[in-house]
C-alpha cells in the first residue's frame, strides 16, 4: 500500500472531477456567515459585561480564531477522508459522524451524533424563541398585543414549509439572505448605540470593572462565556457545508474569510453595546436600543436572519433521522411528514422554556465545546495516524466497494509544533465548557429565575 505524504498547510488538487453543482467558496462563506451569526451577536454585549471587558473582548477574538484553527481542521478531515474513501466522494448526509466513525468507530459516531443534533436542535430553539419575541416587539408598537408563547407556534409553523427542502445547495439564496441582513442589522445597531451614548451617560450607566466581575462570582462568568461560545458554534454544521461544495478541499479558505467576516459584525456591536449601556444593557441588546425608526428596521432584518437560520440549521437536524427511514432523495410525503415533526418538537421545547439565554448558555458551554474544542483536535490528531490495516478497517465498517481505495492512500503528518496548540485547545475547551454548562444548569434551575413553561402560565 503507497503513501504518499505531505503537510497539510499545502492544498491538494481534487483527485475526482468536481460535480457539475455544488457550492462555490463565496457560496460556503455566505452559509458559515448566515448560520453562525445572528442570535449569538444580539447577546454579545451582555456576555461581554458579565465576563468584564477587558477578558469579555479577549474571549470573543480567542474564541473566532480557535474556531478558525478547527474550522480549516476539521475540513482537512474531511477531505483526507474523501482522498481515501470514494464512497465519501458523492452527497453524504452526516458528514460530521462519518468523521467520528471512521476515528474511532461506532462510540465515535455515537459520541458525535448526540453532540452534533443537541447544537443543531438547541440553536433551533434559541432562533425560533428570539425570532418570536423580536416579532411580539415589533407589532406590540402598532398595538398588536399577542404573547410570545402564540407567536412561537405561529412563526414555527410558518417556517416548516421551507424546512422540508432538500440539502443546502438548494437554498443558497436563503445563506446569502441571512448574511446580507445580519450586516446591515449589525451596522444599523451600532449606529443606533453611538446615537445613544448622550442619552445613556445621562442617565449615569455604570461601567463594571474587570474585578468586579471576579467579586460576583465564577458562575456569571462561566455563563458569559458559555454565551460567547454559542457565538461561534456554527461547527455542527460545517461538514455538511464542505459536504455539498465543488471543491471540498477549499473550504478551509471559506472558514477563515468567514470568521474574518463574523469578527468584524461581533466586535463592533459587543465592545459597543457594553461601553454605551454598561451594567444596564439587556439579555438582548435591541431591549437596550432606543426606539426610534433604525432600531425597528434593524429588528426586521435580524429577524429575517433568525428565520433564514433556522431554515439552514433544521436542515442538517433533519437529515439525520430521514436516513434510518432510507427516505428516497426526492421530494415526497415521508420527508414533509418527519421535518414537521421535528419542527413540532422544536416548538414544544421552546413552548417549555420561554427564556432563551440559560438555553443559549447551556449549549455554548456542552455541545458547542465538543465540536468545536475537543472533536477537531482528537480527530484530525487520529487521522493523522491512520496507515495500512488501519484505513482498511476503517473502510470495512462503511462499504464493501472499496477494494481500489487500497491501492493507495493520502496521508498528511501534523507538525511537532502544532501537537502543544491541539492541547491547549482541549484544555480550554473541557475547562471552559463544563464550568458553563454547570453555571447554565444552575441558572436554568434557579427558583428565583424561574420562567414557567408557556403552557402551565
């Protein structure tokens, strides 16, 4: 068996002809940017509050290159594993578990698959619960007064039909809606929050020190940086993308155009909204805002993010449970039937827990460290080692048809420098996100903070 050897900071050229469709780099760009941001930028200037500022901002920058790092990692995953494994070549469903699976075999995929839908189907939640309350805010100002919990249901069943869409190569108008909105609402908001500034020193905002912060206690801390993780946990859904592009091997040049992308919208609008409003700005900073025309034009466009989201997000989440089922490929009554009752399900938890923060916090802090942490690192680390008999197991677990994938691998080795990175990558990651899923758990349970379920108030 041949080996042929290289770093992977040099790209390879696709052994296969690119298929005929498929997303394009600025197309893969536009669909990290549009299921990444949104939701997670409106909290930013909270999280950088309760984490001091000074480490609130450092976190946010850690954070999107971390993201970046095991963005392009977890893509050279993916790609030398479609160099070794023609099968992996066409459309793949689970791209993210097919990784795990082929690591570490069935606990692999097992491990990977809860944490992948627990992102996806918590983001769900945390999209359809901000794009209701933005709508209950907008038309309470032309006396509409309805509550959230009805416009939870509306919403959700409103957006089911687009959710019954196949992969997101078919809706990539959708990613470029949800990115144009997202920068424009971002721009707006910032505007918005230096027009302010006047209104807000008169009104005396306090500014809370960086030791402040340490005073109130680790739990809000850990909250805030469970927040700002949710901020970047877009990497559930990154195999799928780098799944249905032309080139898969490019897209690690999309992950860092993206990040790059989402730093410029997430640092304006955090550093902003914490030094105009201080100890005063709210869960969601469009609370916070002054109302006026630029605030309710700006909520419209976010809200049409949230939902263009959702639309992107559900997908993959769907997926998922239509491939036990061996649904065919085109459209048809069984896929309607399981994509709305995923969409049913997703409404019934945000029925049951109306505050979207904890629920925002406790994903950053479990799932998202998983997948964007811990899972890039470990796997990329194995694959690395992958040789001979090794691959070939790998290849008996998935397919029979794969005897002229033995005649030669690809391989690339990970530089001695990078193995110290790969761990204090994990480290933050483990340390950072069992401390804010525990300060989550604890904030959700809070007698004191305790929101009752739309269908008990």
């Amino acid at each position: 068996m041949g080996n042929t050897n290289g770093s992977y900071d040099n790209e390879k050229e696709e052994k296969h002809a690119p298929p005929v469709s498929g997303l394009t780099v600025i197309t893969a760009v536009l669909f990290i940017t549009g299921e990444m941001t949104g939701s997670g930028v409106l909290a930013l200037p909270k999280a950088v509050k309760d984490a001091g500022w000074i480490v609130g901002i450092f976190l946010i920058f850690m954070c999107a290159g971390i993201s970046s790092f095991t963005g392009t990692v977890l893509g050279r995953c993916w790609t030398l594993l479609r160099e070794n494994k023609p099968e992996l070549r066409g459309h793949c469903a689970d791209p993210y578990p097919t990784i795990g699976f082929n690591t570490f075999g069935k606990p692999g995929k097992i491990i990977v698959n809860i944490s992948v839908y627990f992102t996806l189907y918590g983001v769900c939640v945390v999209l359809l619960l901000i794009a209701s309350g933005n709508v209950q805010s907008l038309l309470s100002q032309v006396n509409v007064d309805m509550s959230l919990c009805y416009w939870v249901m509306i919403i959700g069943g409103a957006l089911a039909p687009f959710c019954w869409l196949k992969s997101p190569k078919d809706f990539w108008p959708i990613a470029l809606g949800a990115t144009v909105t997202t920068v424009i609402a971002c721009i707006l908001i910032f505007i918005q929050a230096m027009m302010d500034v006047e209104k807000a020193h008169n009104a005396t905002v306090a500014h809370i020190e960086q030791g402040e912060v340490f005073e109130r206690g680790f739990e809000t801390f850990f909250l805030a940086f469970g927040m700002i993780l949710f901020c970047f946990g877009g990497m559930a859904a990154f195999p799928t993308i780098q799944a249905d592009m032309r080139e898969p091997s490019r897209f690690p040049k999309a992950v860092i155009v993206a990040m790059a992308s989402i730093l410029c919208m997430y640092i304006p609008v955090g550093a902003a909204g914490f030094a105009v409003y201080g100890d005063l700005v709210a869960d969601n900073i469009f609370d916070s805002l002054t109302q006026g025309p630029m605030k309710s034009v700006a909520t419209v466009l976010i809200t049409m993010h949230l939902v263009f989201a959702y639309v992107i997000i559900q997908n993959p989440l769907s997926q998922v449970f239509e491939m036990p089922l061996n649904l065919p490929d085109e459209f048809g009554l069984k896929r309607v039937l399981v994509r709305t009752s995923i969409t049913v399900v997703v409404i019934f938890t945000a029925e049951s827990c109306p505050r979207f923060g904890h629920i925002l916090a406790l994903v950053g802090g479990s799932a998202v460290t998983l997948n964007t942490f811990v899972f890039p690192s470990i796997f990329f680390w194995k694959i690395t080692r992958m040789h001979g008999k090794e691959w070939e197991g790998a290849y008996s677990g998935i397919s029979a048809e794969l005897s002229t994938a033995k005649d030669s691998t690809v391989a690339w080795t990970m530089p001695k420098w990078e193995i110290p990175l790969h761990v204090i990558i994990i480290t933050i990651g483990v340390i950072g996100g069992v401390s804010a899923t525990y300060s989550a758990i604890r904030g959700i349970t809070d007698p004191t903070a305790f929101v009752p379920p739309c269908y008990v108030n």
